[in-house]
C-alpha cells in the first residue's frame, strides 16, 4: 500500500463531537439505491469511514452480505443500538477500528464503499489508490463525495464556514476522479454528479435552529423536484468502477 496520508482536513476529536449528538435510527431505505443496480446477491463489503454505520447496515440489510465497517472512531454503544433498531443481532456489522491509512489486509472485498470520507484529505489520488489495493479482483468500488462546488456548497459556506474548509475542493472534480481511476487501471469507470437537489445545516453552525430547519425541509421540498443532476445542482459525486 502507498506511504500513509498525513494531510488530513480534520482530526479524530472533530468526529467524536460530529457524532455526539447522533440519534439512532432505523434504516429503510438508501438515496444510493439506484446505484446498487448490478451489485451481486452474495459479497463481502467494507465500508471506509463508516461510523455510525448507516450504510453498512443499508447493504446488510438489503443484501445481506458479510459486513465490515472501518473507521478510526466508533461509539460502540451507538453501533449496538444502530443494530438493535435495526433488529440486526449485536456484532452483524464486524467493527475495524483503526486509521485507514495504517490498516493493512490480506483479505480482499467484493465491494469497497466510502460516502463523505475522500474529501477530507489532501492526496485524492492515493485515497483512491487504498480502495483499490482493498478490492478483489474484478471486485466494485463506489465512492461517494460531497459536491461543495455548487448551491450545497455555496449555501454550507454561507452557514458555516469553518466547516466547509474542513474539505477538500479540488477532490471535487469529475476529471480529476476520471484519470485516477484511468491510472490506477480500473474498468467500466462512471463518474457523474449524482443525488436531488438539497442543503443542508449543521448542528455547528451558528445558523441552526428549529426555524431555520423547516425552511431547509420546505426549501429541499421544491428542490428535489428539479430534475438537473449538474454542478450546480447536485449534492454528490458518484465514482463506480471494476477492479
């Protein structure tokens, strides 16, 4: 595996106080679903920077595969109670607690996934380069990543600031992602802006509050009607490819 990525846009205490105040839920359904498409009936999957595991319990519930969640912070008693909700016996979602970076594996996955974890490091290449050296052979990778350079992006940095430079922009690029993935030699490569249109707040920012809420809720009510998946409209970037 490549050298460890030290240029990290945010440090482990960032996300024990993000996840503080998390609720646990019962999962149902997935806004990634319809990417899901071709995903075999039986793998093993590991989700990168997973906690609080809203994905892993996604894919094990719809498709009951062998579950693996890497992230170098869990809450334990959050992950159990994100099982328990979900009537998912205690340890379905295997925990790895470890930095991304230092985690090495002869196992290799059938599926590696990340959501909202590429973005918050300096070298996207080598993000990239580690959930390859993760994949089986002719395995899938799906990377999802926030897309701050249109109306999300303009309206998180107008809300708050200092969360939106906890990223990485440049990461956010269609063609940077398509020659990665070219160099790192990956097959039936899609990499597309992706999701409604919708914003959202942060318990950080200054801004959050109960009124401030129920307008986002009215305001992503008409949004999501648009039917534009651009830069300017898109909250995400897919990347899906084969190894």
């Amino acid at each position: 595996m490549a050298e460890p990525i030290k240029e990290k846009y945010t440090q482990k205490e960032d996300w024990q106080l993000h996840w503080s105040n998390f609720k646990p839920f019962v999962v149902e359904k997935s806004n990634i679903e319809d990417l899901c498409y071709d995903f075999p009936s039986k793998a093993t999957f590991i989700e990168i920077g997973g906690f609080p595991g809203v994905f892993s319990i996604f894919f094990k519930k719809r498709f009951k595969y062998e579950v693996f969640l890497l992230d170098y912070f869990i809450n334990q008693e959050i992950l159990n109670e994100m099982e328990r909700m979900n009537n998912l016996p205690k340890g379905s979602i295997n925990q790895i607690e470890t930095d991304f970076f230092e985690f090495t594996s002869e196992k290799k996955f059938d599926i590696v996934f990340s959501y909202g974890f590429i973005e918050h490091f300096t070298d996207t290449y080598n993000v990239i380069k580690q959930h390859v050296d993760l994949t089986d052979i002719k395995g899938k990778i799906l990377i999802l990543l926030p897309n701050l350079k249109g109306m999300s992006g303009l309206f998180l940095k107008w809300t708050d600031q200092k969360l939106f430079y906890k990223h990485n922009l440049d990461s956010m690029d269609l063609d940077l992602l398509k020659n990665i993935c070219k160099s790192l030699k990956l097959n039936n490569v899609e990499v597309k802006y992706y999701g409604r249109p919708h914003i959202w707040i942060n318990a950080s920012s200054k801004f959050d509050n109960g009124f401030v809420r129920t307008m986002i809720k009215y305001f992503n009510g008409i949004s999501q009607r648009i039917p534009l998946r651009n830069k300017f409209f898109a909250p995400l970037i897919a990347v899906k490819a084969y190894r």
